[in-house]
C-alpha cells in the first residue's frame, strides 16, 4: 500500500464517533441497531461512519435478514498495526543499531 491509502486508513480512526463504535465492537459482532442505542446516534451518522469504517477495512458488515452487523476485521486491524509501526520505527531500530542518532 502507499502512502496515499495509509493515510485513508489512519483518518478512518480519527474520528472520536468512529473510535466509539471501534470500542464497541471489541467485544464481537454488533448489529446497527445496538450501536446506534449503545452511542447515542442517529441512523445516517452511524451509516456515514460505518462507510468510512468498511471501506478502509477495519470493520467488516455482513447482512442477516433485515439487520446488518459489524464486526472488527481481525486481518485488516494487524495489518493496520504493521503499518502504523513502519512509520513510527526509527531506522536505527529497523536496522538493529542501538547508538545514537546522527546530527
């Protein structure tokens, strides 16, 4: 992925709503309408940052009947992971050195 697509996936979580409803769903599947009782949320506010959420891939919907239900891509969410820490390892650790920085 570039750099491009990295930044669409770290503004999918920055979104207070959007982390409400990632903390929701830490404990499995939810149906829309348990999180829209459970934040406190309009139909098309949840809809609007569900969007968001599933198409950057954290948050995987699936339709049963009527009801549509969440859950947190376990696969996306590492993946999310990995990519946060490659931005965020400095490179005297991606190399292994542990001296000090150059100036």
């Amino acid at each position: 992925m570039g750099v491009r697509e990295d930044a669409r996936r770290i503004k999918a979580l920055s979104d207070e709503s959007r982390l409400a409803i990632m903390l929701a769903l830490r404990h499995g599947e939810k149906c829309a309408c348990t999180l829209m009782t459970e934040l406190g949320i309009s139909q098309p506010t949840l809809s609007h940052h569900m969007r968001i959420l599933c198409d950057s891939g954290l948050v995987s919907a699936r339709k049963d009947g009527k009801w549509v239900l969440y859950s947190i891509s376990a696969l996306e969410t590492a993946s999310f992971r990995s990519m946060i820490a490659s931005y965020t390892k400095a490179e005297t650790e991606a190399a292994g050195a542990g001296g000090k920085e150059n100036s």
